[in-house]
C-alpha cells in the first residue's frame, strides 16, 4: 500500500515523468517560497479531492463523473485559498495569485482524481494524492532552487553567494522553460541509464 506513495515521487512524478502541470511549475517556481506554498496548497488538494472522491465514487453517474469532480476539486480549492490568505504573508499569496483558484483545473489533480481515486479505496486514493502532492512540490522546489538561485543569487530569499552576479533572465519565463528543460533531459538520461543497467 506504501507503494501509492513511493511511485509517484520519482518513478511517476508529475512534473519529470508524466509532465502535467507544467503551467503553474512554469509559473510560480521563480522563488522556493512560492514553489513550496504552490506544492503546500496543490497536495492539500490533491489528498482531499482523492479520498472525498474514492468516498463517493460508486454514487456519481458515469455521464457526470467530471463535473462532479470539478465540484469537490473547487470546495477544497476555495478552503485552501482562504487559509493560506490566513496564514502566509500577503505577498506570497499575491505572488501566486490566479494560480491557486486554477488548481480547481489542474491537469494533476483531474487526472489523479479520474484515473485513480475513482477506481481504488480510500486509503490508496489517500496516500496516491500526498504521494503526488509530495512529488510535485519537489519538482516544483528543484525548479525554483535554480531559478531563484541563478536568478537572485538567493534562496528563500536569503543571499547564498557574496559577490554573484545575478543571471536575470532565471528570474523570467524563458528561464523556466530553461530550466525545466534541463531537468526533463537530466531525468529522461537517468532513466535511460536505469533501463540500459537493467537490460545489461
């Protein structure tokens, strides 16, 4: 049962092996403070949304099964949202700004709620959705460690590096899209690597 955990931190990760949710990766990873409230509010999500949905999943008729799922997304969506207006400092939250009322539409969180939580028991669908959550908040954190790091010369806003000089454009978009690149390519190599070994 631990496994639904486990495979979706590297071996399904939904950032560098299954490559969905790439738009808010994209978006708020340009400092580890956002990645990690974005990862904090998409794995709350994500293990609510999962197991609400394994709950009631022999209730909801196969033609409304989506919108129904939107729904329950959407609740736990605008919980988050209000809590972490609460809880974080205003300027992480604007920062993020669209990015949390569009988790209701996140491709991770539809695609594990369809392809997972309405198939299995409450307990996989649970620890499928913090295995998920977890998985994207480190791809999302790695992403920002480089960019913010490249990008500011800090991390979690603390300067790292005296006398670095900041390569700004980490700090903007055709830096994520840099960066995500890389890293795709550095994961897609490992994993090839992994299967030639194998094959050996």
């Amino acid at each position: 049962m631990i496994g639904e955990f486990t495979k979706c931190l590297i071996r399904r990760n939904p950032i560098f092996v299954l490559m969905v949710g790439l738009c808010p990766t994209l978006a708020t990873s340009n400092t580890v403070d956002n990645a990690l409230a974005m990862g904090m509010a998409a794995t709350a999500v994500l293990l609510c949304s999962n197991v609400i949905i394994s709950l009631i999943r022999k209730l909801i008729p196969q033609g409304v099964r989506l919108g129904c799922y939107i729904v329950v997304i959407a609740s736990f969506v605008t919980i988050v949202e209000l809590w972490m207006k609460a809880l974080f400092r205003p300027e992480v939250s604007e920062a993020l700004g669209i990015f949390i009322p569009l988790i209701v539409v996140n491709c991770i969180i539809i695609y594990r709620a369809e392809d997972f939580a309405s198939k299995h028991g409450v307990l996989a669908s649970a620890l499928d959705g913090l295995g998920m959550g977890v998985g994207f908040t480190g791809a999302l954190v790695l992403v920002a460690v480089f960019r913010e790091g490249l990008g500011s010369g800090t991390f979690c806003g603390l300067q790292w590096a005296g006398g670095f000089t900041p390569i700004a454009v980490m700090s903007q978009a055709p830096g994520a899209f840099l960066t995500l690149g890389l890293l795709l390519g550095f994961f897609k190599w490992m994993g090839l690597r992994k299967r030639a070994r194998e094959m050996a």
